[in-house]
C-alpha cells in the first residue's frame, strides 16, 4: 500500500503558512521527504512529498493541508525520483530519451509528473507537445513544467551533431564526422590499408587500391551522405547512407580497414548512420553482402539494430531497422565543434 505522497496546493502569501502545514503533518506523524515551490502567475505553488503516519489516509493530508489555509489542493502517489530534485530528474529523462527515442513520451511523463503521455489530439484539460498528449488529473500543468517538456522534446528532435566521438573496444579515442572534398588523399589512404578480401566484401570485385575518379563520388555522393571514422590524422573507415528512389528506403555500405575491425568501429559507424536515417525519415536501411558473409549481421546487432535477410541476385540482401535497442556500443556525443 503507498503511503508516499505527492501534494501540491496554493497558500496565501504570509510568514509561517508553510510551517503551519509542516508542524500539523508532523503532528499526525508524517514526515516531509522533500519541498519544492514552483512560480505562477501572480504567486507561487508549494509541492511537498510526503510519507504518511500509519493509519493516516490521503484525504487526511488534504484536510491537514486545507484546515492551514492550502487551496487547490492535490494528491498522487508518490515515487522514489520525486525525492530528487526537479533539473536532476529532468537531466535523467533526457538522457533516456536520448539513448532510446522510443522512450520519449515515458520521459515526458516522468518531467511532467503526469498521469499518462501518449499520441493523439488533445482534448479538454489536456495538454498538447508536438504530436504527444499529457493528462495529469490530480493538478493543473504550470508554465514552468510545459516549458521543461518543450525544452526536453527540442533536445530529442534536435539534429544529430555534426562531429560525434567515441572510443573503441580497446580505449582508443575516435571521431566520427562527415566527409568533404578535402579528404580525397585520406580515404586513398584507407582503400591502401585495407586487405583484398576486404576491398572485395566492400565493392564486390577484385581491386587492390580505389580508382582515383572513385573518390570524389565516395567523399560526395549525389544522393546520399558519407560518414568518415578518424584517428589522429588517419581516416580508419568510412560508411555511406544513399537515397534508392524508395521514399522510406536508403542504402547503407561500410569499410572498415583490416587492423579496426572486431574493435567496435563498425558498429558505432552503422549506429550514427542508423541515426542520420531516422532523422531524414527513413524506415530502412539496406546493405547487399557476399552470401558467406555475416560480418554485417552481427555488426548491426551489435549496434541494437535489427535484421532480417534474404537471397537476391546471388548476393544478401540485408534490411535493417533504424530504429532498433539501446546502442551497445561506447558512443557519445563528445565533440560539439569542428576542430579539423
């Protein structure tokens, strides 16, 4: 049974009104965990999380509350992050928005201390964000709260950074960012590195190094976008997301050079490319592999995204879900400006 309470109620603005409920929850034997005052228009509104004495029900406290003067008086039950304060909570929602999109509206309501966050249309009493709905019955949104939901919502919807870092398997610190034309020599460079039988899974043909007219194409796609992985002044791999002429569907390749591979680079390279996906409106991703091989597969799962696979023209037709689990990888956005 709670006996963990969440109170919010107006009091008039004179010297000792809060003490007074205070001292008269004290004499019932409930003790206040936690005290916070939010602004409104024209006053202030006082949240209190309370623990009940025994035998002391919820409408006991609210008359406690009113017997004092308290007006607009309500209750719900209380939870363990009521106990922390208000940016703490809201930091912690954010970052789990962040990690899984799919939680945004489970964030929203823990921010909100809602009833219930859903999609849909708003109806009286409840409040719209975005194409979102909050319902919180047992007292008024204030201003301050919505705004704390908008900024939240702007962080999530917000555009991936540019420049992203990670470290690999073993420790080594990694950047991820988009190619230009200034990279020409470095991916040169890469295709060098990298092994035949690599090269092969790659392109799908014999070749020791990428023609030089390659290039451009590869830094520059017409229909798409390339991500390079960085190490100090050496490019170690490089992922490209490209249009197919299916409105909800991109082709997705990567390369990866022989002494990178197994350290965890494929997967946060496929797991921003994922990203950049879901921000530009696509619901799959499709790459086309050698039958033998599953490297793919299991990179994409490393990287919480799923799959699924079929034979076509003699190759793997490989479709992946963008939006997948909780990245296993160590990737964070770590990098806020272009340093180059």
């Amino acid at each position: 049974m709670t006996t963990t309470w969440r109170m919010r109620f107006e009091l008039s603005d004179s010297p000792g009104a809060l003490a007074r409920v205070t001292v008269r929850l004290a004499a019932a034997d409930c003790n206040v965990l936690a005290l916070q005052v939010i602004p409104v228009p024209g006053g202030v509104l006082d949240e209190i999380v309370v623990r009940a004495g025994e035998g002391v029900l919820p409408a006991d406290l609210v008359e406690a509350v009113r017997s004092e003067g308290g007006k607009r008086v309500g209750i719900t039950g209380a939870h363990v992050r009521d106990l922390v304060d208000q940016p703490t909570a809201a930091l912690r929602a954010a970052k789990m928005a962040l990690a899984d999109p799919d939680q945004t509206a489970e964030a929203l309501r823990q921010v909100l201390a809602a009833d219930s966050v859903t999609h849909g249309e708003a109806a009286d009493g409840q409040v719209q964000l975005g194409d979102m709905v909050a319902r919180r019955g047992w007292a008024r949104f204030t201003q301050v709260e919505l705004a704390r939901a908008q900024a939240l919502l702007d962080l999530v919807e917000a555009p991936a950074p540019a420049v992203r870092g990670m470290l690999s398997d073993d420790g080594v610190a990694l950047v991820l960012r988009p190619g230009t034309g200034e990279d020409e020599d470095a991916v040169a460079g890469l295709h060098t590195r990298c092994s035949m039988r690599t090269l092969f899974n790659r392109y799908h043909s014999g070749m020791r190094t990428v023609p030089r007219r390659w290039l451009h194409r590869l830094l520059n796609p017409p229909r798409g976008t390339t991500i390079l992985v960085q190490c100090a002044d050496q490019v170690v791999a490089l992922g490209q997301l490209i249009h197919t002429g299916t409105p909800d569907c991109a082709e997705v390749s990567l390369l990866v050079e022989d002494a990178w591979q197994r350290r965890g680079v494929g997967a946060a390279l496929l797991g921003a490319l994922a990203s950049d996906a879901r921000a530009a409106g696509y619901t799959e991703l499709v790459a086309w592999c050698l039958p033998s091989e599953d490297a793919l597969v299991r990179t994409a799962a490393r990287a919480g995204l799923e799959t699924t696979t079929r034979r076509e023209d003699g190759l793997l037709r490989v479709s992946i879900a963008p939006r997948g689990r909780a990245l296993k990888t160590p990737i964070a956005t770590v990098v806020a400006e272009k340093t180059r």
